[in-house]
C-alpha cells in the first residue's frame, strides 16, 4: 500500500501571519492534513480568532504573537513553540509588509529598510532559528510566500518586488546550504490574491477588469489556492524538490 505522501500527520508547523489570508488558509490546510499549526501575528486577539476556526474543526492550534521586524519576538515565538510542542518541521514565511506605493525615485530609505526588514532580513532569522533543530531531528522544510512581484517589474511597488526576489535567492542559497542535512527550501509565488493585503488592487474594478483580461484562467485567486501549495511542499510529496520558485498565478506571467 502507498502511504499518503502529502499527509502531515504529527507535524508541527510555524506560520507567520496566520490570522488571516494566506497565512490563515496555510493554517486551516496544514492543520486538516494532521499538523500541529502555531498561529502567528502581531495582534493576539486575531490570532486566537484565528485559532478557533482551526481548533472548531478539529485541528490543533497554538497562538504565539510576533512582531516579525523584531528579533527578540521571532526568537521568541520559535522557544515558545518548542517549549509547548518541540522543534518545528515546518516553517512558513507568509508574513510581509508594504509600506510604499510609487516610483523607487520616491523610495524613502525608511520605507526601504522596513521592506527589506520585514520581508527579507526576518525570513533569515527564522530560518537560522529553526534549521538546526530541524537539522537534528533528521530534516525538514521551509516555505518562503514570495509573489510574482519578484519576477516582474513595476512601476508603484518596485521595492516590494525587489523583497520577494531576494526571497528567491534566499531560499536557493538555504537549499544548497542545508540540503545535505535533508532541509527543503522552497518559494510560492502567488498572483493577484484576494486578500486584505491586497485590497486596493481587487476593489478596483477597472484595474481588477484588466488583470482578468490578461489572465488565462480569467479570475484572480484565493487564498485557499495557495495553502493547499504550501502545504504540498511542505509534504513527503515534494521530498525531491528544493530552492525551487512555484508559480500560482493563474497564468497571468506566461500570457
């Protein structure tokens, strides 16, 4: 008999920026796929909303706020994973900000550290904070939520863009980096999602018309589109695949 290779039975999976969105359906899939999820953001009170729809369905869920720009909070939020249930296997980087919209020519270099800060520098933090417990319980994975925005220009949110390219890089220099000891490091790179992160894109009907328009599958995503590809690589059923970019994007970067 085959096992099921995309089961994560027994899992424990840390998910930033779980309360909501994409981080929020990650949490909802990995936990109906057997893992134990720890939920993840600034606010407390989300995130225990947040855990309730997973407990409610019969999930395991685990609340641990954090302020992903602060290294003290990430630190502390993988501790107090491990001390209520143990090293993570999995590791999602959903969290992510952008501050800025307009030209780079207008980039303040606060705006620009924050971004990188929060989008890139953090990811590395976490990743160093759990690679070696993974390390030492025989491997594990880690799944970096990047976008589209990194492999494409554009003219408004161009440091964005630049964050989530880094996150390629910083995902294929992690795999080559830790494969030997059997860590996977993968990005999903979502299209055009209806989440509250990007609101001002989807609630604008005429822009919203013309990203259809350029759009094979004619339709912008969902968040439960793109947990349920977190949760594949995350899975026995990508064991061979690592430092690797997935598109889920409807089509609209081969139209």
């Amino acid at each position: 008999m085959y096992a099921n290779p995309f089961s994560l039975e027994g899992k424990i999976a840390v998910i930033t920026g779980s309360s909501r969105g994409i981080g929020l359906a990650t949490a909802e899939c990995m936990a109906g796929l057997g893992a134990k999820v720890v939920i993840s953001s600034r606010k407390a009170e989300v995130c225990e909303e947040a855990a309730s729809l997973i407990r409610n369905a019969g999930g395991e869920a685990l609340v641990v706020p954090c302020n992903i720009s602060r290294k003290d909070q990430v630190e502390g939020l993988i501790a107090e994973t491990e001390r209520h249930w143990g090293t993570p296997d999995i590791l999602v980087c959903n969290a992510a900000v952008n501050p800025a919209y307009g030209p780079l020519a207008e980039l303040t270099d606060e705006a620009f550290d924050k971004i990188m800060g929060s989008n890139v520098k953090s990811n590395l933090w976490l990743c160093n904070r759990v690679i070696p417990g993974m390390k030492a319980r025989g491997g594990g994975s880690i799944v970096i939520i990047s976008s589209i925005g990194g492999l494409r220009g554009n003219p408004v949110i161009g440091a964005y863009g630049i964050s989530k390219a880094a996150d390629f890089a910083l995902a294929r220099n992690l795999a080559v980096e830790h494969g030997p000891d059997k860590v996977r490091v993968n990005c999903v790179a979502p299209g055009l999602i209806k989440t509250d992160f990007a609101r001002a894109l989807w609630e604008d009907e005429k822009l919203l018309k013309m990203r259809n328009a350029q759009t094979p599958l004619r339709r912008i995503g969902d968040p439960t589109e793109i947990g349920p590809v977190a949760a594949f690589l995350a899975s026995d059923a990508a064991s061979f695949i690592t430092g690797q970019v997935i598109v889920a994007d409807g089509g609209v970067t081969i139209a």
